[in-house]
C-alpha cells in the first residue's frame, strides 16, 4: 500500500510540474497514469476493506445469542 501511495505522490509531483511548464502532452500522459494509479489504489482499499469485514463476520457469528434476550408478555388495557 505504501509504495502504490509513493507512485501517487510521484506522479502528482509530476503532473504538477508538467502543468507550470504548459507542457499539455505531459499532462495529457501524466493524467492518465495517475489515474490508473489512483483506480488500483483504491481497489486494493477496497479489498482490505471487505477482507476487514468478512473477518469481522465471521468472528461475530461465533458470538451470537440465538435471541435470548426476548421477553414474551401479555399486555392489557385498563380503564
């Protein structure tokens, strides 16, 4: 994951220097690139993310109660 964010950082450094220079075909290749960059960052965010919570899942459906908190009552109305 650190080194996808340093390929972000380099490309933003990149882009950013291509745009004071008015270099357009660098910007145009640069913007792309970092686009890519940012999609596979964001999948793999994405996947740690769902792992997290399967994870999560699992370990909450050892704990569960099998609804013993209920409490059945009658309730009526008095006048």
């Amino acid at each position: 994951m650190k080194q996808q964010k340093n390929k972000v950082e380099e490309k933003r450094v990149k882009l950013k220097e291509a745009t004071d220079k008015d270099d357009f075909e660098s910007m145009k290749s640069l913007v792309e690139e970092l686009q890519q960059e940012l999609y596979s960052l964001g999948a793999s965010v994405y996947q740690q993310a769902n792992a997290a919570s399967q994870a999560t899942d699992d370990s909450n459906s050892d704990n569960k109660d099998d609804g013993d908190d209920v409490i059945d009552a009658e309730f009526t109305e008095t006048k």
